[in-house]
C-alpha cells in the first residue's frame, strides 16, 4: 500500500476508508444541500424484525427479564404525593452474554461481517460495546480489534476502562489502549485500511437496529406481567444509538402514545477530550459531554450519516448528578439485591424521580441495566475519584460541581432529575446542520422538522433567526 499514513492523508481518506470498511454508499442517500433520506438507509442496512430476533437469540442476545423493583417503588411512594409512585420496572440486560445491551448492536454488526466475508472487526469504544463486539465476533469465528481511549498523558487509567478492556481481552480481542485526544479517530482509521477488517460502529444502521428488539420486548414484556403498556420508557443517552434503536423497537409493535425519556448525568464544565479533565470524570458515557453533542450533531460519529438520531424520536431529556447515580446503584443492591454497574443506572436514579411524578397505577420502565465488576463497581470509581482530588461527601446533588466534587444525597427526596429544554437543543441542531448554507430547499425544511421533531413553522422562524432563505 503506497498511501502516506500520517494524521492529515488519513483523515483526507476517511470517506473511502469507511465505505470499504462497512459496505455502504452513504452518497447514495444525499438529498439536495443537508438532507438525506434516514429511512431509505435504515431500511436497505438492516434486516426484517423477525430475522434479527432469531440471529440475536441465536447468539446469546435477547429475551432478558423484565424485573420490577418493588421495594424502591415502596420508597418512591413515600416520599411522592398521595396517590402518586408509578411502578418502576427494569429490563435486566446484564444478562446477555457480554453483560449490557450493546450485545444487540454487536449481534447485527458481526452477523453482517461474517455474511460480506470479513476476516475481522474493529470497534472504537471505552467501553462495553468492545467487550460485546469481541463476545459476537468470537461466536463467529472473526479476529477483533478493539481501540480505547484509555489514559491521560501520565499514563494513568480510568479504573473502569481498564476493567473493559479486560473484558474484551477474556472473548479475545486485541485491545489497543490510546491517550486521550485526537489520535483515537486517526488510529481507527488506520487500523481499518491496513487490516481490510469490518467497522463494526455503534452508528451503523445494523447496529441501532440490533436494537430495535429491546423496544419491542420491553412493550411485550410489560403487557405479558402487567396486562399494560408502560407510560413511559426512560433510556440513558449518549451518542444516541441506544434512544433510537428502543424508540424505532417500540413503534413498530404498537402506536400507543408511550414517552420516550432519555437521561444523562450532568458533567457541565468537564471538556471529554481534555488530558486534565479526563481522569476527574467519574463515568465514562451515558454523560452530557456524549449525549448534547451527539444530539445536536448526530454525524460527528465514525460513519458520514450516523444512524444513531436521538432527536427524531425523544420526548424529554433529563440530567442526573454523579453523587445520585452512585447512590441509587447501591440502594438497588441493598432493597432490590441486584449489582449493576453505575452508567446503566443513569436512567434508574432518573425513574425513582419520575415515578414520584406519576399515578400509582401507571408503570415506568428503566430500559437497560450492565454488568458491574473490579474496576466498573461504584466503589472503585469512587475511590478513583477520591484519589484524583474529588470530594466525595453527603448533601444536596444540586450543589454538585463536576471534577470537583460528588454530592451523595443526604435525604433521598434530594434525588430530582432535571429537564433540559429540547427547543434549544432544537435550534442548536439546526444552526450546526445549516452552518454552511444560505438557501435550503423544500427537501431541506421537511428534513430539519423530522430530525429535530418539530413543525415546519418552527424551523422557518429557527432559519429567520440565522439569516438563512428557503424556497416556497
């Protein structure tokens, strides 16, 4: 191979290297200036609904249990108004194989490398999408490569990335551990054009609709145990795939008016690519500093049109502090004895909140849970964080302040989850979609109300703010 291989030919390469890698024209789908037909692409990169259910159970995927948590519900119910406390419900998804629902993902990426006859996968991720890329691949007989952003510029390891990449060294997988920083994207790449192996993105269309299958069982869960459909389904956020894949699970098994919530925890102040604030952050995804971004700009991922596009179908957006989340993974220990890891109980501290919003009759379910262990449990990220300067002491969350401190609450009605305003995420994402334009067309406007699920009216007087025409 006679292409130069340093940081800028690389990254000049990167649309041919990502379409050799994953077997898609995304040009093909491109419509006028910003527009791109999202549907066409989900519908000719996926598979039907019943097939992807019977390769995921065919590998270890799928059909986790739906476990309601009746003591933290009774704990919600006495701090909630009369009357008030939904029951809250979890889908145990630490009970794939590789331990959280990202095995979904993996399922339908290794299923389609095997079927292209790729001899390998390469995954670029922190975290439990390695392990679970290295679990599928292992099931089909394909090498693994996984890519981590793993230290800071002292050669010291987030505690819960390091445990990760353990994980992904046990199913096989060659881990390569990088500073934090900009070389992460180049080193993909690279690795991508030199081995001719599949990329196995979490934004590719077979991974958000490997999800699709836990929307829909947890609908066919919940009416199995309870005779209804849940009110609403709360998911934890960060690139998006997660939201997405549930959301499109749920609508194409039923129409009922179920919110969709997403949930982050709240690390304002933290810079995700910075060597200093790398180490003071005490989880690794389901954070703002994935989840608003991604959000705003869904193509920022690892493939030109990501199919990860988590406006397009949330209804509300809530931010949860560190101290909350730390709290409530022990509290579904000691009421419910169920260990999971922190991140997927980003969402249960934001349900114990929400439940107390809700009649007592209605259900609330918690969509996804992961496996916890060595350097994953909360208590080893506490004491890494203890150990980087962070104070760590009883409170009110609401004084937390990211990578200086992490406030467990003092009373467990001090858990509140907060809402961010979805219109200023909204016009957020349409200046960053329109940054280069100044005309768009009819295409362009229908385009913008569905990624940002919104009306017409509503981009039109987002556009006239920016200065930017539209045709009639």
């Amino acid at each position: 191979m006679n292409n130069s291989m340093d940081y800028q030919s690389v990254l000049s390469r990167r649309n041919t290297i990502m379409k050799n890698s994953i077997g898609i024209d995304y040009e093909v789908y491109e419509i006028d200036n910003i527009a791109f037909d999202y549907e066409r692409m989900m519908l000719e990169n996926s598979y039907p609904f019943e097939l992807v259910k019977s390769i995921q159970m065919d590998h270890g995927v799928g059909k986790t249990p739906l476990k309601e948590l009746k003591n933290l519900t009774a704990l919600a119910r006495k701090i909630a108004p009369i009357g008030y406390g939904a029951r809250i419900f979890i889908k145990d998804e630490a009970l794939n194989d590789s331990g959280s629902f990202k095995a979904r993902r993996a399922s339908m990426a290794c299923f389609q490398a095997k079927k292209l006859g790729y001899k390998g996968v390469i995954a670029a991720t922190s975290g439990n999408y390695g392990a679970a890329v290295a679990s599928q691949a292992a099931k089909y007989g394909l090498k693994c490569i996984v890519v981590q952003e793993c230290y800071d510029s002292s050669g010291i390891g987030q505690p819960e990335i390091i445990e990760k990449a353990r994980a992904c060294e046990a199913y096989g997988a060659e881990v390569v551990q990088l500073s934090v920083g900009p070389e992460l994207f180049y080193v993909f790449l690279k690795l991508l054009e030199e081995t001719g192996y599949f990329n196995a993105s979490l934004y590719s269309p077979y991974g958000v609709s490997g999800i699709e299958t836990l929307g829909s069982e947890i609908i066919e869960d919940t009416l199995k145990q309870t005779g209804k459909y849940p009110n609403k389904v709360i998911v934890t956020n960060a690139g998006g795939g997660n939201l997405t894949g549930t959301a499109r699970g749920i609508r194409k098994i039923t129409k009922q008016p179920i919110e969709i919530i997403g949930a982050s925890v709240n690390l304002t102040g933290l810079h995700m690519a910075s060597d200093h604030d790398f180490n003071r952050k005490s989880f690794t995804t389901g954070h703002t500093g994935f989840g608003i971004p991604y959000m705003t700009y869904p193509d920022r991922s690892d493939v030109p049109r990501s199919a990860a596009r988590p406006l397009r179908y949330i209804d509300r957006y809530v931010t949860m502090r560190q101290g909350e989340v730390f709290f409530m993974t022990e509290a579904l220990v000691a009421l419910e004895g169920i260990e999971r890891g922190p991140a997927g109980n980003i969402s249960l501290a934001a349900a114990f909140s929400i439940a107390q919003e809700m009649p007592s009759e209605q259900i609330i379910v918690v969509q996804e849970t992961e496996y916890t262990g060595a350097g994953k449990h909360h208590q080893a990220q506490l004491a890494f964080a203890r150990s980087n300067g962070i104070d760590i002491f009883f409170g009110n969350p609401a004084d937390e302040v990211p990578g200086k401190n992490i406030i467990l609450p003092s009373d467990i009605s001090l858990i509140k989850a907060v809402d961010i305003d979805l219109d200023k995420i909204r016009i957020s994402t349409i200046k960053n979609l329109c940054k280069s334009e100044k005309t768009l067309t009819v295409n362009d406007l229908v385009f913008l109300s569905e990624e940002t699920k919104s009306s017409l009216d509503f981009v039109k007087n987002v556009l006239k703010t920016l200065k930017i025409s539209w045709e009639e």
